[in-house]
C-alpha cells in the first residue's frame, strides 16, 4: 500500500452460516522469494499461482529495478529472466518497498554483497519498523548502512566490495533476518552460518536447495538450528507452483469456526510445519478442521481443508509455538472472544514491532468490542465472551496493518453488532481478493463510502 493511500473504512456485520469453497491466494513468503531466486537463477524461472498483492508487486518491481526480467503473463503466472548471483546492477532510483517488512529485509540481503548502493523507503507503516535487526549482522560481511534513527527507513545501504562469510547467531527468532543473512551469502565467498535457538519458517532454506545451492540444516549439539550456505554458487532457474498462503487462509478459516452453521472448503493450503502453528492452536480450542489429500506441491507439504462451526474453549497457548504462528495472533485473538474461558498467548513481543503493534491494537479493539483483555510486553490474554457473547459496536483503529484489519472484520461477522475498520485499504497488500471471498461465502462486508 503506498503512503497516500486514502483510507476505506469497512464494516462487517452479524451474517449467516459460511458455505461454499474459500480458494486463498498463493503464499505471500514464497511468492516474494520465487521472484527473489529467479532473479538469482541464470535463465528463466516460470511460476504459477504468485500472490498478486501489492507486497508481492513491490518485490517483482525491486528485481526489476536491479536488472532481472520480470514478465507477467496471467492471472498469477510470472516469467523471471534472472541475471545469476553475483549479477544485479545498481538501481537507478529508490526502492520502495510499500507496506512489505518482508520485501524490504530480504531485498537487503540480496544487494548486501555488491559494491554498490541501495536506497530503500516504503509506507508510513514500514518507515516505522526497525531494520537495524537486519543491517547490523549484514555489516558483519563489510555492508554499511545510514539511516534514520533505530535503522529506520528511509535507508541507504552500502555493499560490501570484498564481503567476508559470517557466522551469525540470531537473537530473536526471525526468519526474516536468517533470510537476510543467507541471502547476503549467495554473494559472499566461502560458507555462511546461521544459528537460530528457535526454528523460523524455512521456505528460504527449502526453496534455495531447489534452485542448486548447497544449503544444510543440523542441530546443534544445544538443540539449535545451524544452517550453512556455500557462498556464489550457480542458481538453476525452476518452475515454481507457489501453495496457498496459510495466513491469509486463517480468516475464512476463523470466520467458519465462529460463524454458527458454518461449511467451507478451503483448497491447497501450504501445511508447513514452521507456518501451521494456528491450526495446530484450533485444533487444541476444539475446532472441527479436517486435513485432507495431504501431498506435495512446489517442495511445500499441502492438504485441503474442511471446516465447521465449533463450540471453542480457551487454552494457554505454548511460547514456543510463537515462530510458527507469530501472523496468525491477531485472528486467533478473535477466535479466544468467542470461545468459552480464557486464552493466554505468551512469547508474543515480536508482534509489537510488525506492521503496527498487534498486541496494542488487538487489545484497544476488542475492549472497544466489550471484550475482556489483560496484556504485558510479551503476554495478551483474552477471556472469552463464549460463542453468543461479543457485543461489537466499536469502530477500530488498523494502524495501516492487513491483519488487523481483517482480523476485526471476521470478529464482526459474529458479534451482536456490526464492527467497523477505520481503514481497509492495507487488506490489497497480502489478501487483495479478501472481500469479495468473504463475500461469496455469505458474509456482510461492505465499504462505508
């Protein structure tokens, strides 16, 4: 979403049961990094079912924009004629990463090791996130940085002319700075090290084998993650089938679990075991999820959803689940309203600095709803209303964040009143066809022009 963007307040209301087949855009995470790799692969890379949101755009520009080939040929279906690691040319101009924390981190560690500059910025939301947690280990292969105050975008990066392998140790789990850091390797010399304590989503380790280079995972004799990449090998170009984003499936997903009398199918989902954490989370609330046709697609394990409407009880969701489910917070904060008892989520201190600070805005929302909260800098408690119990009746603030946004929207699909977003605009960023699927289910969301 760009930083003019006019806001588009959005109201949902109480509706009927859910029916009919949920089809969810492919995986935001892989489609941002099928773009990245093919610009990386000597040749061209076709891939099939890429979210076309506006993250996913702002990515395929950015490779654009430092010489790959990037060609839409349908609905989904991209062709990238990639220059080969060591290959990218310095931008002409900025790069603007819009609303995508994930586009601007990883595009990072691709030009960390050329000799040359990149400047970056994005929209209010993105300008207002911390990327020193992502420039500092890329200053360890020679890159330096200036930026505004905390690492804060507008940012100019300046490439490493003779980069060093590196050894790093991640403080925080963020796959979004391991992929950084190995990204930053492809163009490095020798062998580049990560060492995580808590598993991330590993798509870029998956899908980096996939395209030929040399990546190996073991534990350490600790119990943590050691990833090692073998720097400048040669990328072999793929036909990537991107699976459908189990983010962006977790709110018809949530809608049907609330919505009483609720049916949907939801095809393709990606099943993952660094990303399924929610599902893992409903499951343990009493939710009627069947996992069917469970196979392989693009290096992804899949299965198909089936999901009803179900009676819910609240649970304390374990800290280390954090890492595979840290998108899926703000939904599962709706789901806890409705359910019967309390759900603690602990470990959750990264979702203050995501798109906005989820715990923060999740919590004023569903007071605002007449829901019950308790929080601290790493815990948000909800007490459940039980499944008739929400009132709703509040307009809620979204901060320019997606997940906020749809999250309250699905809570108000259930409550006794309508509930309101002040700004639905950030939805087109990772989810851009959530209204009208929401819609053909059997939901009341509607624009308030």
């Amino acid at each position: 979403m760009s930083s003019h963007a006019t806001p588009i307040p959005m109201s949902s209301r109480k509706t009927g049961p859910l029916k009919g087949t949920a089809a969810v855009p492919g995986d935001k995470s892989i489609s941002h990094r099928a773009l990245i790799f093919g610009a990386m692969a000597v040749g061209e890379t076709k891939i099939t079912g890429l979210l076309e949101g506006e993250d996913v755009l702002d990515t395929a520009k950015a490779m654009q924009a430092l010489g790959a080939d990037v060609v839409r040929e349908g609905a989904g279906e991209w062709t990238v004629h990639g220059v080969g690691v060591g290959g990218f040319t310095e931008p002409e101009d900025i790069i603007d990463c819009g609303n995508s924390g994930t586009g601007v981190r990883l595009i990072m560690g691709c030009v960390a090791c050329y000799d040359f500059c990149t400047t970056f910025t994005g929209d209010g939301s993105l300008r207002k996130r911390p990327m020193a947690r992502v420039t500092d280990p890329l200053a360890l292969f020679g890159t330096r940085s200036v930026g505004r105050s905390g690492g804060r975008l507008p940012l100019t990066l300046v490439g490493a002319a003779d980069p060093v392998p590196v050894e790093y140790e991640t403080p925080v789990p963020s796959a979004q700075v391991k992929s950084a850091v190995l990204l930053a390797g492809l163009n490095a010399p020798g062998k580049t090290v990560v060492i995580e304590k808590e598993a991330t989503r590993d798509h870029t380790e998956r899908m980096l084998t996939g395209f030929g280079a040399e990546v190996v995972t073991e534990k350490t004799p600790e119990g943590y993650n050691k990833i090692t990449l073998t720097g400048r090998p040669e990328l072999t170009p793929q036909e990537v089938a991107v699976p459908r984003d189990p983010s962006s499936a977790a709110f018809p997903v949530c809608a049907a679990l609330i919505v009483e009398g609720s049916d949907i199918f939801v095809p393709g989902v990606s099943q993952n075991l660094t990303r399924n954490g929610l599902y893992t989370t409903l499951v343990e609330m009493g939710a009627e999820i069947a996992f069917e046709n469970e196979r392989e697609e693009g290096g992804e394990p899949v299965a198909d959803l089936r999901v009803k409407y179900s009676k819910l009880k609240g649970i304390e969701v374990p800290p280390e689940r954090a890492a595979s489910m840290i998108d899926e917070y703000p939904i599962l904060s709706v789901v806890a309203a409705y359910a019967e008892g309390t759900t603690v989520m602990r470990g959750v201190k990264e979702l203050r600095v995501k798109e906005s600070d989820r715990i923060d805005a999740m919590a004023r929302g569903l007071e605002a709803c007449g829901v019950t909260i308790e929080e601290d800098e790493d815990t948000l408690i909800v007490h459940g209303q039980g499944p008739d119990g929400v009132k709703g009746g509040a307009t809620c603030a979204t901060h320019i964040d997606h997940r906020i946004a749809m999250s309250f929207l699905v809570l108000g699909m259930a409550s006794k009143e309508p509930v309101t977003v002040d700004d639905g605009s950030p939805i087109a960023t990772s989810f851009p066809v959530f209204e009208k699927l929401m819609t053909d289910l059997g939901a009341y969301v509607t624009r308030n022009n």
